[in-house]
C-alpha cells in the first residue's frame, strides 16, 4: 500500500511540473515572438539639420558690404536717413526660426540699387527624409525654375532640331533658341553675320551703347556654382523696364546643410542707354555670398 501511495504522489507532482512548463512558456511565447517582429519594423529616425536658428537677417550684412553693393548710401547727407538706409526693413514672418529676410533700396541721382537677402531654415516632417535631403529638393525647385543655360563647356546637341529641343514656347522642331541656350541670351551669338561680342545688341531696339565683352561673355552666364555652399547657383538677367531703361538682377542661391540662402541684387541705371555691368554685379553678389556663408559656418 505504501508503494502504490508513493507511486501516485510522483505522478501526480510530474503531472504539476509539465503543467507548469506548458503554462510557462505559453506565457512568454507571445512576447518573444512580438519583440523580433518590432524590432524588424522599427526605422532609425532621419538626423536631423545642422541649424535650429536663422540669423537676424538685416543684421547679417555688415556696413561695408552695402556701401559696395548700394555705393549710394555713402551720399546720403543726412544721418538719420543713412543710418535707415543701413538698417534696411525686415520681411514679414511669423516664425523667425524657420524665415527670415531683409530688404535694401538707396535711390541716387544716377542709379537705383536694391539688395534683398533670406534665409530658409528646412524641417522635415517625414521621419524617413532628413532636413537636408528637404533643403536639397527645396534647393532643385529654385533651380530648375530659374531655368539655366546650358554650361558653355558642354556640348551642345546636334545641330537638326526636335520636337524636344525646341524653345518653350516655340512651335514643335523650330530652330529659334532654347530657353537654356546661352544664345539666346546672347544676341551675337544667335547672329552668326556678328563677328565680335561688341556687337549691338538688343533686338528692337535703338542702336544703344555695347554692353561689352564682358556682359557677353559665357563666363557670366547664369550658371552653378562649385565653391559655395553645398550646392548654389547663379542668374543673372537684363530686362527693360521702360522703352530705353535696363535694369539688371543678379540672384544668387545657395544651400548649406538645411538652411536655403537667396540672394538678389539689382541695379538700374536712370540715365538712357546705360546697362549696369554683370561682371562688376556678379562679383560684388557672389562676394556677399560667400560672407553669408562663413557667417552661417557653412
């Protein structure tokens, strides 16, 4: 009798035992498999862009940079409209974390400068596209809305026109200029009977004095940039804004990590025929540029 009592007591705590170790590992079956499951699902969050904050806009340009891009400030006689023209006028914005911009106009008796500058600082929403890679499309958009030329280093396509190749605009396969075509902003270039740059110039209109070598050279076409920024371009256009006035815009764009810098620069002369110089525009653009862009630490 004992035996058969020992024997029964044994089966009956293996019984408990195997109950023990089914119920167990029913309890952490579920959290084993769920764990390698949310780590398969899981996706490291995008980094994040260098800046969090923009700068003072009309303070990032300091006073000798205006009185080279708007030389009519220094004639100013009375202080208190220079120290205005200095301040310039800050763009309207409701979040000066994420844009900002400043404005300048000197008026003089024989030109008219302005000089706009903002900043863009880029967010991206999306846990998958990083700040940078938002300012970088940010960045294309500008671009490839101010329509660039071409560079004069490469090749052109074959000379027989396509439906394609033909001008915005412009009927299917006629051979006028490509918007992008160099030429097309450059009137010797789309004559082939001119044999130099000095060639006058603008279709329509009165023989009016040469624009220069320098204004038709391919050197200061609107073009990109490789030494500021991560990435920029520049355009340059000339437009008439009466039957004999010209008045040219420089625009600079850059991006440095999720910031987008844009820049704008015109000049227009008030005496007739007058064309304000690219190159000497270019230069003193570029050059602001690129204090713009040492100050962000780009």
């Amino acid at each position: 009798m004992q035996r058969k009592a020992y024997a029964t007591g044994t089966a009956a705590l293996l019984a408990a035992l195997l109950a023990g170790c089914t119920s167990g590992s029913g309890n952490t079956g579920p959290t084993d498999d769920a764990n390698p499951g949310d780590t398969g699902r899981a996706t490291v969050a995008a980094q994040p862009g260098k800046y969090r904050t923009l700068p003072e806009p009309c303070g990032a340009v300091g006073h000798d940079a205006l009185d080279t891009l708007l030389p009519g400030i220094q004639r100013i006689t009375d202080p208190v409209q220079r120290d205005r023209a200095y301040q310039g006028e800050a763009a309207l914005t409701y979040d000066t974390d994420r844009k900002v911009g400043c404005r300048w106009k000197v008026d003089s008796a024989d030109v008219t400068d302005r000089l706009s500058v903002d900043f863009e600082r880029v967010v991206s929403y999306d846990n998958t596209v990083s700040d940078d890679d938002q300012a970088q499309r940010l960045f294309q958009e500008k671009q490839a809305a101010a329509d660039l030329p071409a560079p004069s280093g490469v090749t052109a396509p074959p000379a027989t026109p396509t439906p394609t190749a033909s001008a915005k605009g412009s009927p299917s396969g006629s051979a006028s200029p490509s918007a992008k075509d160099p030429s097309a902003k450059d009137p010797s270039a789309a004559n082939p009977s001119a044999d130099s740059p000095s060639s006058s110039a603008t279709s329509g209109s009165s023989p009016a004095t040469p624009s220069g070598s320098a204004d038709d050279s391919a050197e200061l076409q609107p073009r990109t940039l490789s030494d500021l920024g991560d990435e920029a371009y520049l355009d340059d256009q000339l437009s008439s804004s009466g039957p004999t006035v010209e008045q040219r815009t420089v625009t600079v764009v850059f991006r440095t990590s999720n910031v987008v810098v844009t820049l704008q620069y015109e000049e227009q002369p008030t005496a007739i025929g007058t064309v304000p110089d690219s190159k000497e525009m270019q230069d003193r653009a570029r050059d602001l540029a690129a204090r713009l862009d040492d100050a962000l630490g780009g």
